[in-house]
C-alpha cells in the first residue's frame, strides 16, 4: 500500500507516510499462495475501541458472505458513477476487511480474490485472535465473527489511525 492510496481523512494524519511503510514491511500472505499481503497484529484497547466505534455507528458488517455483496454493490455504483460522469475517480482505500487468524485455506483463498477484486480500495489486517474472540467482543456471548468489514472511508481512517499509532508506540 502507498501513501497516497491511504484514505483521504487519514492522508493528512502525520504517521500516513510511516504507515504505508510499516504495512508494507509487517504484511505477509493469507495462505501459502496468496498474492495480497496482510500485516498480523494485536487487536490492541486503542484498536477494540475504534471498531467498537465503527460497530456503534453502523459501519461493521460481519461474515465473508455479507462484506462480499456490500463491496460488489459499491463497486457496481462506483462504476456507474464513473460511465455517467466520464471521470474514473483516484483509487483509494475506503474499506477494510478486519480477519482473524484461525481461519482454514479455503477461507484465505476467498478473502485473497475478494480483495484482488477490489484492490486498492480494500484494505485489510489480520488479528491474532480467533472468531470466538472476535464474536464476542463485538456481538456478544458465544457469538462468532472471522470477519468483519469497515464500511466507511472515515471509520477506516479511524482504524488505521489507531494502528498507526499503536505502531509508533511499538518501535
């Protein structure tokens, strides 16, 4: 990921630069022959109340399935915003998919074509947690979540502002 592919709201934060750098050396394969790279990291206090945030104001979708029809939905009335008008918009990240990390292969294979589909406006991290863990932080006892995708650009810089800084904490 570059800089510039960053969300617009986040562009401007002063760790942008370092960011983009620190994804970029931190990220690694979903599976053994997965093209996109996804950095691993702690679902830290800083980062468990942002998407708590995005979750409250109705920016979290949870499950493979669902974020799949979500993103082929914009990327469909992207596209016939860009026919009508003539001009194809800057390409930036305006989603994130959020994964843990105790899914099978045929999982990561899927999440890996969905965000070859639509690179560069997905981003993604991936948790060293599990969807037990992930479920119940967010939708309650015995619930479960592999997935969950931020479904708005300003809830997405809000991530990765609070990675970002969790980064800067960590060297």
């Amino acid at each position: 990921m570059d800089a510039h592919q960053l969300p617009k709201p986040f562009a401007d934060h002063a760790d942008a630069a370092a960011f983009a750098r620190e994804f970029a050396a931190r990220a690694e394969p979903l599976w053994s022959g997965g093209a996109p790279r996804v950095p691993r990291l702690e679902l830290t206090p800083e980062l468990e109340g942002t998407l708590r945030s995005a979750h409250s104001g109705g920016r979290l979708i949870r499950g493979l399935e669902r974020a799949t029809e979500v993103l082929q939905a914009q990327q469909h009335g992207l596209a016939a915003v860009d026919n009508r008008t003539g001009v194809a918009r800057q390409q930036r990240v305006s989603r994130a998919l959020i994964l843990t990390d105790d899914g099978a292969e045929r999982f990561y294979r899927q999440v890996d074509q969905l965000l070859t589909r639509h690179t560069p406006r997905v981003a993604a991290l991936r948790l060293r947690l599990d969807q037990h863990a992930l479920g119940e932080a967010f939708f309650g006892e015995q619930q479960v979540a592999r997935l969950l995708l931020v479904d708005h650009r300003e809830a997405v810089s809000r991530v990765l502002a609070s990675v970002a800084t969790t980064w800067r904490l960590q060297r």
